[in-house]
C-alpha cells in the first residue's frame, strides 16, 4: 500500500510507518529491489509483466529493519524491525492465484 503524503504527514507504505516522505526516498528507489527499473516515461501507459520484476530487497539494502513495528499489520518480521518493501527479507514469497 502506498500513500501521497505532504511533509509532517504519516505515511503508511508497504504495510510500515514511514515518518516523512524524504525518510521514505532515503530507503527505497528502484535501485533498491532485485529486479525493478524505473518505468519508461515516454510510454507511461506502457504494461510491465509481472514475471520479469522481483520486488525483493536487495541484501544489505536501508531498507532492511528500517520500518516501524504496526501490531497485526506488521507480524512475522525478522530482524530488529520490519522491513520497509513488498516482502520482509528472510521470509518465503507469498503464492498467488490457484493452487494445484
């Protein structure tokens, strides 16, 4: 989940507390995950396979423990603190769709 924001205002993005907008830039970027690139913004309406994109964090990224524990909305994290991203670093992937 991600929310637009103004300075002073909580933002809850990917399920963890971020404090300010900056605070959230400074831990996350495309650069930040496995596989995700910056969107081409001469095509914005272009649409991306889902396949081809890893939105784990990469290892060692600032993200990694730098959330804010929210009771039932955050359980289950790793390390000292959730991890600000789609997934928390050290768990499975969660499995979509049908199952055979």
């Amino acid at each position: 989940m991600h929310a637009h924001c103004e300075l002073g205002v909580v933002l809850l993005f990917a399920s963890v507390l971020v404090t300010s907008p900056a605070e959230a830039q400074r831990a996350v970027d495309y650069d930040t995950f496995m596989n995700v690139s910056m969107p081409d913004k001469t095509g914005p309406q272009r649409l991306y396979k889902p396949d081809g994109l890893d939105f784990r964090l990469k290892p060692g990224s600032l993200a990694i423990d730098a959330g804010v524990e929210l009771p039932s909305i955050t359980d289950g994290f790793t390390g000292k603190a959730p991890d600000i991203g789609a997934y928390e670093e050290g768990r499975p992937l969660p499995r979509y769709g049908p199952r055979k």
